[in-house]
C-alpha cells in the first residue's frame, strides 16, 4: 500500500445547484480535470471522488456530488446519494453564484448540513462580475443557517464567505489560497491523534500477529487492518512478527521473552485462543477497528442480544465494503454457521454491503457488522448512533465471534478499563 487508506482519509463534499461550479472548483483545486464540466444543467450525475493532499488537514477526499436542484428524471435518485454523501463527510463546501438569489432548495441543503454538524465553508461564484447586493444576501444567509461558525474570511465580506472570480479558477495564487482556507477547517469526526493501537504499544514490545492465509485471503497481500497494525508497530519502534495459526506455538517458544501482546484474524479466535498461554493478551484486528472507528462499549453491549435470538428474529449482516463472494464468506457463509451451531436456527438474515445500510433499524432485532476497515470514522459512528437510538442492537464481526466461542472476556481484556470508564 504505498497511499493512505481511503477510509482513514477526511472527507470533503461539494454541494450546491446545477452549473453553481462546483465541478470547475474542483478541477481547479485538485488541478486536475476530475469532474466533467458543462453548461448543460445536471452534468455531474453520480458523486465523483479525488484523493489529494490538503495542508495541514493531510489527506483528504475530495467529492461532487449532483446538484441539489436536479429535476431530470433520475433527479430523486441522484439526491439519495447526496444524502448519503452529507452523511459521511467531514466538511463541505456549498458553492453559490452572485447572479441567483438562495432558494428553497439551498437553505434546505445548508440546513441538512447544519443538522449533521458538518463544518461547512460557503464559496461564492462571481459571475460576469455581479456581487455586492447578491453577495451579501447570500452571506446572510448562511450566518443565518450556519450560525456564522466556520471559516476565516479571506474577502471581508463576513466571517462565512469567500467570493471566486472567473479570473480566479485559472489563478495558482487563489487555488493556493482556498487550500490555505480548507485547511483551516476543524474537520467532524476524524480520529485525530487515536490510533489502532493507542495505549497498546511501545518501543520496544514484541507483538505478534496471525494472518491466516486462507481461500478468502486476498491474492499476494495483507488485509488493510493487518497492514495499518503492522505499520503503527513500527512506528512506535515495536518488533511485529506475523504467522499463520499452527505457526504460533513455535513463534511463542522461539522468543527470549513473552510477546506483548497476540493479535488474530477473528475467524482463528477459537484456535487461537487454544494455542496463545493465558498470561499473553489477546485480541482481534476487528475488535481493534471496533474501538479506532467507533464505540466498543456499544459493540460489546450489544452482543448480549443473541441470547434474545430466537425462530424468526431478523438480522442484518452489514459488510463495509464490496468483494467477490467466497464460498467460505466470513459474512453470508461463516456466521451465520457459528449461528447455527449455537442453536440460532431459522433466522431471518439479510445482508448489505458497501456504501447500502437502511435508514430504519428498527425492524431487526440485532445488526452484526464487520471491522469497517474500509468505511470513515464518521460512517461507523452514524450507522452505531442510527442503531442505538432506534433500539437495536449492534455487534461487529470480532465481538461477536469472540462472544459465540466463550472468549469474549479475554478478548477486550486490554481495554478493560476504557470500557468501565
């Protein structure tokens, strides 16, 4: 992996009316051609995405989305991944024109924003030199909705709004200036200073990690958390050592002092666990982005609703991302054998992935979802936050494997106190 995972990125939208130029604030600040630009309403349909680097922010992506006034045919559709968007980002640029008035549609937009306690930056489009009067309507408006926290002014106008000239989308001074400006901004939801192994590991630990080489492993490469855990540990000046599971034993015995710590693939917790002394810590890659990404405490609260499970129960089976089935799945295959094996036969299981999780939870009686290696900070707090206040139980993969095989105890052992504070 030679680029910051996608996930572990900050994530900034770009929202605003059709040909408001969001697409050409875009090219000209990642100076590239990523969106395609044209005066022909509705040309950004689907929200297109960049990586780039934005000072001192660090990496960052970068989305258009479709403008929120789209009334093409696939207008409704196009405003549900919008939505999606507002949902996941850490920070927004509304983009505006000086020659239309706010409508409607933008103080509902601005207001979505507000309500998802996204910081927002609000740039102004001059167009053909109109500004003044218009220009600072809209300002108003956006103190108005905004409550004139965010952003420095670079215009002195208001405390809310820079304005772009025409002039300025070829101008390298104005694009450093506007990265300047974004990367000022005090993003939502990020990890900041958390790391996968905050607390866990110093110079010097020997910790060792078991990465069984399966048919579900990926072809000639680690599995991101596998690969992010193996980088912290340098960076602490640790010594990672990485076995598959029947190697453990020897690894164990090999060394002068006990490792620190073990850390496996969830799906050689029982095994695992079997071959790992019980004075040695042990936990899981996905127990560890449990508590990077999200809320361990109600990971771990909610898997005591399997108990609850019974003939008929609902259940959702939620991955973050999107891959080729194996015939061993860890989600459509795996667990819901470990189910089964517990006696939680005839369950209703139904199951997404990728970027797809219902707006309404109610209706199931426990949601089991994987690490979220590939999904924000921001996206696993609001689908826990979405559970939680609708009544419904959520586990991930790692908690409730742990659980099913009586290790559950031992397995969050080294956040003990984290989860009693």
């Amino acid at each position: 992996m030679g680029q910051t995972p996608k996930a572990n990125r900050i994530h900034i939208g770009f929202f605003g009316r059709c040909n408001a130029g969001k697409s050409t604030l875009i090219n000209m600040l990642t100076d590239q051609p990523v969106s395609l630009v044209s005066d022909v309403a509705g040309t950004t349909t689907d929200p297109v995405s960049k990586a780039m680097e934005i000072l001192p922010l660090g990496p960052v992506v970068i989305t258009d989305t479709a403008g929120i006034d789209d009334t093409t045919e696939l207008g409704a559709l196009r405003m549900e991944k919008t939505e999606e968007v507002v949902k996941k980002i850490n920070l927004a640029v509304y983009v505006l024109r000086t020659d239309e008035e706010p409508t409607s549609d933008d103080m509902h937009w601005l207001g979505l924003l507000k309500q998802n306690n996204v910081p927002v930056a609000l740039f102004i489009n001059e167009i053909n030199g109109t500004t003044n009067n218009l220009t600072e309507s809209k300002a108003s408006v956006g103190r108005d909705i905004l409550g004139g926290r965010y952003i420095a002014d670079h215009t002195g106008l208001s405390d809310l709004v820079t304005v772009i000239g025409s002039a300025d989308f070829t101008s390298d001074a104005k694009r450093l200036e506007l990265l300047d400006l974004l990367g000022g901004l005090t993003p939502l939801d990020v990890e900041g200073e958390q790391t996968l192994l905050q607390g866990l590991v110093e110079e010097g630990d020997t910790i060792i990690l078991v990465c069984p080489i399966d048919s579900a492993a990926p072809k000639g490469r680690l599995i991101l958390p596998q690969v992010q855990t193996i980088r912290e540990i340098l960076d602490h000046k640790g010594l990672a050592l990485v076995c598959q599971t029947e190697e453990l034993p020897a690894m164990i015995h090999s060394l002068k002092n006990p490792p620190k710590m073990v850390i496996c693939d969830s799906q050689a917790f029982d095994r695992v666990d079997e071959l790992t002394p019980d004075s040695i810590p042990l936990t899981s890659f996905s127990i560890l982005m449990a508590r990077f990404k999200g809320k361990l405490q109600d990971l771990v609260t909610g898997v005591k609703a399997i108990k609850n499970l019974k003939a008929g129960s609902k259940v959702l089976i939620s991955e973050g991302c999107t891959h080729r089935r194996q015939c061993d799945d860890i989600g459509t295959v795996k667990i819901p054998n470990l189910l089964k094996k517990q006696g939680h036969t005839d369950l209703q299981l139904e199951f997404t992935s990728g970027g797809a999780f219902p707006k309404d939870v109610s209706q199931y009686d426990l949601i089991i979802h994987c690490g979220a290696c590939m999904l924000t900070r921001r996206e696993v707090l609001r689908r826990i936050e979405c559970a939680v206040v609708q009544g419904t139980p959520i586990v991930n993969y790692g908690v409730l494997i742990a659980s099913l095989h009586g290790i559950l105890e031992r397995a969050i052992s080294p956040f003990v106190d984290e989860l009693e504070g």
